[in-house]
C-alpha cells in the first residue's frame, strides 16, 4: 500500500481540530447516535490517531468515512477553522487506496458510477434517455404492477421509486450555444450545466440562463460539458477528480469570462477548490487559481451583480420556504443571497424553515450507501417543511431537489420543490409587458 | 498493561455484557480512539472501553461490576472539560452519560428543573425558558456540555457576576457511590439543614466521589429587560480597571467580559460581526433587570468606562444583536486555535481589585518568554483566560510555556487567587494543588476522597494523586 496522504498532509491541518466539541450538536450523524465517532471531533481524531500511528486504516474507518454525510455543518459550527471538507477528502481518497472497503459489487457499482458514467457525459445522456423512456413509456408502471421490482437486489429495489422522472429535453436542447441579452451585454459569464442538473432539471438550467440575461449577461453554454468532478472528489476519487477540472478548464478559459455559473450547489463548493486540486500541476495551476476566483453560485452572482428586482402586478403574495443545500451554507457559506432573492420576488412571502440547515439526508450519492440514515433525516426535513405551512419550498440543489420531491411525495405532501431561481425567471416571464429577454445567436 | 491491550478489552466487555444485561458497551479500536482525549490540549490515553448506560440501575451495576474487579471507572460528559478530566486512566471504563439525557419534570410551582446528568445544558435552560423560567448558568460550552458536567466542575459562564455558578442553583442530586449505592441528596426545600449538605461536596467533584446520575435544579424568573454593551479600549489595564471601578460604585452587572487584541480578531475572523479589529481590549458588558434600572445601571457604567480610558461604547440596538455579541464571545477559546495548532489555556481567577496587576502580569510574562498569548475571560469574576498559542510539537517553546504558566500561577497566589476558577485541577493542574490550596487542604481532600472510593477506582488520579 502507498503511503497514506493522512500521514503526508501538513500535520498543522489536524492539529487545527482542538477538540473542544463546539461542532458536536451541529452534527447530523452525532445526534442520531450520541457517539464520539460518528461526530466531527471523534472523526478527525480517528484521522489523527491514522496518521500518528495509534490506529490502523482498517474497514471501521472506512465505513466511518462513509456514514459521514460530508454536509460540513460543523465546518460553519467550528470557530477553530478546522477544514473538515479538505480533511474528509484527504481521509476518503486514503480508505479508497487502502482497498479496505473493496468487495467485488462495490467495486463494479463504483466504477460504473464514477469512472464510467460520471466521467462520460454523452453516456450519461444516454442512460437519462433510457430513463426517461422507461418512465414515459410506462414502463416503470408495468414493471412496478408486475412486482418484478422484487426481483431487484434489496437495496436496488429500495432505491427504485428514488429514480428521478427525467425531463424530456437535456440543457443543450434548450439553451443555444451562446446567447445575447437583449438590453445591452454587461458581462460574459459561462454556464455550468451540471450533471443531474442537465439529466433532471433542465429546465432550470433554462431558467438560469433567462435570469441571467435579463440582467445584461451574455451566456455562453458549451452544448456538451463534462462532469465537474465533485462526486469524485467527495467520494475519493482525487485523481479522476484532477483529469475532470482539467477538462473543465480546457472547455472554459476562466481569463475569458467575467464569472462561471453554477446553479448546483454540490458542485459549486467543489468548483471552487480546483486551484488546491490542481496546485500542482505546472499547466493548469494558474488557469485553476483564476478559475476558482471566478467560479459563482448562480444566488452569489446574482446578488453581486445588483440584480433587477422584478416588476409586478399586485397578487396575493404566496408563501415559500427555503432549505439550505449544505454545499451552499457550510460549503460556500452563502446564506443571504438566496434569501435576498426569494424576498425580492413579488408575491412571494419567505417564511423561516426551521432547521433549514440541517441536511436533508441526499448528500450527493448517500441516500443510496446510506439509505437508513438518510431516509430518517428526509422525513425530519419533511416535517419541518410541513410545518412553515408554505405550498412551495425552493433549494439550490438538484440532489435536495429530489431528496425534498421523494420525502414529500413518501408522506403524501402537497407541498412543491423548486428553486429561487426559477422562482426568478417565472417572475421576469409574468412581467407586465414581458417580451422574450433573449435572442438566439 | 497486557501484552495486548485489544484482547484484554473485549475480555472485559464481555464480561461487562453478561454482568450487565442490555448494556451499551463499545471496545473496538475506533471507538476507544474516540474517548482519547477531552477539551484540553496534548492530553491522550485509550479506554479499555465504552460504555453508555440509560438509566441509573445500569450506572449503578457498571460500578458494582467494577468495584469488585477493582477497574478504573472515568466518567464522562460531553468531553468538553479543560483540565483533562475526563480524559481516560489507562485500562479504564469510560462511563458515557450522554444516552441519559432526559429532562424529566419541570415544577413551575416551586420554581425547579429535574434532569438526567446527561442532559445538554442548553436544553435545560431552553427547558427553563419554555415555561417562562431562568437558568442562568451559561458556560461558553453550554450547546454541549452536559449538566453532570456543570455539576462536576462547578462551572461559571458568562452571567457569574451577578447570578453566581452552578453551584448557586443545585437543589438536589442523585448520585451513585463507587460500590454501586444509589444515593439521594438535597430536595426541593429551600432549606435544609438536616446533616452534612453532603450534595456540596459532589459539586466541584470533578467525578472522584460519585457519579451524578440526576440534577435537581434552581430556577428564577427572568430579567424582563437586558441592555448589551461593548466598551473599546486602546490599553488592557484601562479594561481592568474598568471593572474594578464598576464594581467599587456597588454595580454588579450581569455580564462583565473581556477580550484581548489577539481574541477580537480570532473572534471577529469566525463570527464576522463587526467588532473592532484594531482596539487593544473589549469589554463586554450586559445589565439586566427591571427596565428603569436597567437604563440607570447602563448609564453609570458608560460613564465610568470613559473615565477609565474607554475610546468609544457601543450600545446593542436590537437582541438580535446583543445575541450575536454574546455567541461570538463564547466561541473564543475554540476561535484561539486559528492561531497556533496548539492551544494551552489558563484559568487564572483573583480579587477583582487586583485585576489590574494580573493584567500587567500576564503581558510582562508572556513577553518574557517570547510567547504569543490571547486573554479572554470572566473579567467581573476575577477570572481570566490567558491562553498560550504554541505547538506541542515543539518541546522548546512547550518548555517556555510551562515556566511562564508557573509563574502566572505563582502571581495569581500572591495576589489572594487561585490556579483554577472554573475548570477544575483534573491532570492538567494538579502539581500546583497544594501551592495554592496547601498541604493540610489536600490532606482534608484525600481523607474525603477515601471516604467515598476507598479502593480508589473513580477517576483516579485527578485532582491529586493517590495517597502512596
Ligand atoms: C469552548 C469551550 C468553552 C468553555 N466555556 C466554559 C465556561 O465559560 N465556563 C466554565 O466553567 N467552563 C467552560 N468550559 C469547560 C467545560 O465545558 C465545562 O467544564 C463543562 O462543565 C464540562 O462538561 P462536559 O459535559 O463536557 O463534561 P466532561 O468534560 O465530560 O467532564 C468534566 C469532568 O466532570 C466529570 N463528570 C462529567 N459528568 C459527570 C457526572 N455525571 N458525574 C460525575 N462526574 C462527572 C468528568 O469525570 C470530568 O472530570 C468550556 C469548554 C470549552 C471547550
Ligand atoms: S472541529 Fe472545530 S469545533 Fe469541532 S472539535 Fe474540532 S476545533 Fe472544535
Ligand atoms: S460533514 Fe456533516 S456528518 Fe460529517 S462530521 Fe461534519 S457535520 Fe457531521
């Protein structure tokens, strides 16, 4: 085995943790089960304990990893400035080396998943297609009557009714290559399209581009982008990770841009480190520190840019919730932005989520290695939503997104998921006198 | 030790388990890993096991089991303690109280709280305040801290001056005696006199005599107003002698607290709230009460801040506000370690009136020694923090730290204080137990301590070593 990247990190990274525990209540997987491993504090101290030699890397660890939903709660938590979500990679990457959790089926899903799909963006597209048609050709339904979902392996079959329902057109067939505001171009911004974004919720990448050229950005989509690389990097995967930023930045020339938009938050906080991923590469770490630099949340941009505040015929305002995604609030820390946004939207009336930071259980791909945990934390989250009394509650996430729509519709809730985004683009599209803010080039 | 120290662990908890029915016991090498440590710095040593018991029966056969194997037992909170308390004794049982965590009455009518001991001690204010009820306590670490743990360390907060510590609002505890006795102390009596007040003696304990199981709790009603403000400095001894002034005009506030240069701009790098990046000491300052006295205590301490060299006092305009000024001046301690990776905090307490050459002592030692240091601390109790930041990797500079401890330590003494306020001796202060309480005040200690845990099997080694 190579040497583990714990035992070579700056030791000063895990010393930062000074065990005071100020993280423990903050900690999703530390309140269900009151044990020091599953928190914050015990975690680093087990990642401590590897690298001074007081404990082996052994399958414990590994699964200890895993449990961990990486939603960096105790990162806003911790006023030591610990970096969890750079130590957490650093300790997934060393138990993915190590092969300790290395069991055939693992290995076969993982490369499926990661090495094959999610680094092959036209695949990816066609596994959607084949979805979407199994959803629309009723497929789905025959084959859940005909109870031959039982003959799905346990957890496949659990992880059955969670396929979200595909959208029928894919980001780049609705979003022209490039596109001019009409009002005059301010800024020249790339748009991310995002992976299960893309998949899913294409039309909220339409949205995106419509808010954003409504307020005098010109949008540059590149029709096939590949995967970002965050859900190899979460998942340890770092050197798959580093080829996925490369080819990013290949695609996306950060000097060229004003700013780089993504709408996803999952990816946006790992988006934002490929200057530390790439540090040291000689070719790409300038190109990766500006990237970084550049690289926005679409709530982040919007705000910093001033956006226009639409106008509005006066209705009954309606109520809307808002649930933080974890990659937004503890991992770019932005709070305010999408706030400021849904208030800024006439007719609409925010009402506080109670516990809208708390993770809703989807945390990139653990509602499916972790599905008891997060099936508790989905109907927690659903219960709070339920009880703002809101119809609509909006996120900024595509995983949220569809851990908030399965959760919902599990308790037969008549509550809707959307996101302040596009939320902003229904408000310019009903503006009076709205004209189609944009011209296809 | 054994040769192999994970063989004999499970040995044990097996044991444990049959002992035990129902017993949560933990003793893989991950979950000892986990309770190695404590809130204090440079502190580690592994558990044979963990376990976790849910009710007092279950506390109370885990002692009987180790009483008559004669194993260690450290029990522990929420770990969060400062002076190691519950940092393991090699080969020991590390009992968890956190499972035991229910609030279970509330008595509006005589005004009290009853608890499990693992209770956070957040939830029990919230508890309090649910039924429109004060607890005032408040450590820095009350999200998490349990309050057996309170209990244990006597611990202050932020509102000492003016509400007294945990000491000043236990009515009543159950506790567990090292052979497995289950013992109740205290009631709901405002007075008793009736035999030793023995519930005082497990106050402070630091987990050497007994394992509380159950808080009965004082409760008050609330202020119903609260003004918050924060007095900027350009000179530390102006700070202290602020607070000295201020409690010379017969003003005790609810809230007396100071921050050094090196803590704002921890702080202010956390919590980004504004505070004052340049100023050389904060005090924050909180008066509470009927709303007309409030406004009357407020202007007479702004006005004997400036006079005692205040630059500028800032007046919280909204609770929110004065919330947020609080919270952030909790996270202090924790935010101190963005500046070394090894954080070595004080708990220096004197006379208030000798705050000032405390102050002085603090600046002149840490010069000396070429240390960088950040203050913070109860500055209306008497009691401060100055924290060393330093590496423990580097034995020179941990040398140097060592002696400058000592001698701020020694300063404190002479002036009529103490090495500890509020974090107890634990490991982290016991060699300088008897230079500030003396040989006979030990002896009296050691003699209690053999009274209740003759064969000396709860947290061994803490406060003072075993008699030989
Ligand atoms: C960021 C931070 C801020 C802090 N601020 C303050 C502050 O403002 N004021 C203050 O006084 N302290 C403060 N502390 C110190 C610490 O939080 C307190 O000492 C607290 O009471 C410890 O509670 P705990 O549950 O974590 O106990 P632990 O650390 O687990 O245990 C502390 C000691 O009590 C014993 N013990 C615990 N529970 C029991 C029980 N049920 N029965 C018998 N013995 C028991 C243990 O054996 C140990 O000796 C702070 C700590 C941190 C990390
Ligand atoms: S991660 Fe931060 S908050 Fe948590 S124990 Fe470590 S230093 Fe404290
Ligand atoms: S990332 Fe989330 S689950 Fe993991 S330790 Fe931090 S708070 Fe807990």
């Amino acid at each position: 085995m190579s040497e583990l990247a714990l035992k070579s990190l700056d030791y000063s990274v895990l010393q930062q943790c000074m065990h005071c525990g100020m993280c423990l209540p903050t900690c999703p997987t530390y309140d269900l089960t009151k044990l020091e491993k599953h928190s914050p504090r015990g975690r680093i101290a087990l990642m401590r304990a590897i690298a001074d030699d007081h404990l082996a890397l052994g399958p414990a660890f590994g699964e200890e990893m895993s449990y961990c939903l990486g939603c960096l709660a105790c990162e806003t938590a911790c006023p030591a400035g610990v970096d969890y979500a750079h130590l957490f990679e650093v300790a997934r990457s060393d138990v993915e080396k190590s092969g300790v959790m290395a069991n055939p089926v693992r290995s076969v899903v993982r490369t499926a998943l990661l090495k094959i799909l999610f680094t092959h963006p036209r695949l990816l597209r066609l596994v959607g297609r084949m979805l979407w048609l199994y959803q629309v050709t009723g497929a789905q339904w025959l084959f859940r009557r005909l109870g031959l979902t039982r003959l799905l392996p346990a957890k496949l079959r659990e992880l059955e009714p969670m396929t979200p329902t595909v959208l029928p057109k894919f980001s780049h067939q609705l979003i022209a290559p490039v596109e001019q505001p009409t009002g005059g171009r301010r800024y020249r911004v790339g748009l991310l399209t995002g992976c299960v974004q893309d998949l899913v919720f294409a039309d909220i990448n339409r949205d995106t581009a419509d808010v954003l050229l409504a307020n005098g950005c010109e949008v540059v989509t590149p029709p096939v982008q590949p995967c970002c690389g965050s859900i190899h990097g979460h998942n340890g995967e770092h050197a798959v990770a580093q080829v996925m930023a490369r080819r990013m930045i290949d695609l996306f020339d950060p000097f060229t841009f004003d700013a780089i938009i993504t709408n996803a938050a999952g990816c946006g906080s790992h988006l934002k480190h490929y200057g530390r991923l790439l540090a040291d590469d000689r070719d790409y770490a300038v190109r990766a520190r500006e990237w970084d630099r550049k690289l926005k949340d679409i709530n982040e941009w919007l705000v910093e840019i001033g956006f226009r505040v639409p106008a509005s015929e006066a209705a009954e305002p309606q109520k809307v919730t808002y649930h933080e995604a974890c990659h937004l609030c503890h991992g770019q820390k932005i709070t305010k932005q999408p706030r400021e946004i849904l208030r800024a939207i006439p007719g609409l009336e925010l009402t506080e989520l109670p516990e809208s930071n708390w993770c809703c259980g989807s945390a990139g791909v653990y509602n499916i290695t972790q599905p008891a945990t997060a099936a508790v934390l989905q109907e927690r989250k659903v219960a709070r939503i339920e009880s703002t009394g809101a119809p609509v509650v909006a996120t900024c996430n595509p995983g949220c997104h569809l851990q908030l729509v399965n959760g919902l519709r599990q308790a037969d809730s008549k509550v809707r998921v959307t996101q302040p985004v596009s939320l902003l683009a229904q408000a310019y599209r009903t503006e009076p006198g709205a004209t189609n803010s944009h011209e296809q080039k | 030790m054994t040769a192999n120290p994970s063989a004999s662990a499970s040995f044990l908890s097996q044991q444990l388990r049959g002992f035990v029915p129902g017993l949560e016991v933990h003793d893989s090498p991950e979950q000892r890993a986990a309770y190695a440590y404590d809130g204090t710095a440079a502190l580690r040593a592994e558990p044979a096991a963990v376990v976790f018991p849910v009710d007092t029966a279950q506390v109370s056969s885990v002692l009987k089991f180790a009483a008559a194997r004669r194993i260690p037992v450290v029990t522990r909170g929420s770990g969060t303690g400062l002076s190691g308390g519950s940092v393991p004794v090699d080969g020991c049982l590390v009992l968890c109280l956190t499972k035991m965590n229910r609030i279970i009455e509330v008595d509006a009518e005589n005004l009290t709280l009853l608890a499990e001991a693992g209770a956070v001690t957040a939830d029990v204010a919230a508890a309090a305040a649910g039924v429109g009820l004060f607890y005032p306590p408040d450590p820095g670490s009350m999200k998490i801290s349990t309050i057996g743990g309170n209990v244990a360390e006597n611990s202050g907060g932020l509102r000492g001056l003016k509400y007294g510590v945990t000491r000043d609002y236990i009515m009543g505890l159950e506790v567990v005696l090292p052979d497995g006795e289950v013992m109740w102390t205290g009631n709901k009596c405002v007075k008793d006199v009736a035999g030793y007040t023995l519930r005082d003696l497990f106050i402070g304990s630091e987990g050497t005599l007994g394992i509380i199981t159950k808080v009965l709790l004082k409760l008050i009603p609330p202020p119903a107003a609260r003004k918050t403000m924060l007095a900027v400095y350009d000179n530390m001894e102006n700070a202290a002698k602020t607070v000295s002034a201020i409690i010379k005009a017969k003003i005790i506030p609810c809230t007396l607290e100071f921050l050094d240069k090196v803590t704002i701009n921890c702080v202010e790098d956390y919590a980004g709230i504004g505070l004052p990046r340049e100023a050389e000491a904060l005090l924050l300052i909180e008066s509470d009460g009927h709303p007309a006295a409030v406004e009357e205590e407020a202007a007479a301490m702004v006005a004997i801040a400036k006079a005692n060299g205040a630059g500028e006092v800032k007046i919280a305009a909204t609770a929110e506000e004065a919330a947020s000024l609080a919270a952030a001046r909790r996270t202090a301690f924790s935010a101190l370690a963005r500046v070394g990776p090894t954080t070595i905090l004080e708990d220096a307490t004197v006379p208030r009136n000798r705050l000032p050459e405390m102050v002085r002592c603090i600046q002149e030692t840490a010069r000396r020694h070429n240390l960088k240091i950040g203050t913070f601390g109860h500055m209306g109790d008497g009691n401060l923090h100055p924290t060393f930041l330093t590496n423990e990797k580097n034995q020179e500079e941990m040398h140097r730290v060592e002696l400058a401890m000592k001698e701020i330590f020694a300063r404190a003494i002479e002036l009529g204080g103490t090495i500890t306020g509020e974090h107890g001796v634990g490991l982290a202060k016991k060699e300088f137990l008897s230079a500030a309480v003396g040989e006979l005040n030990v002896g009296v200690m050691r003699s209690i301590k053999s009274a209740f845990d003759p064969q000396g099997i709860l947290n061994p080694g803490k406060i003072f070593d075993p008699r030989p």
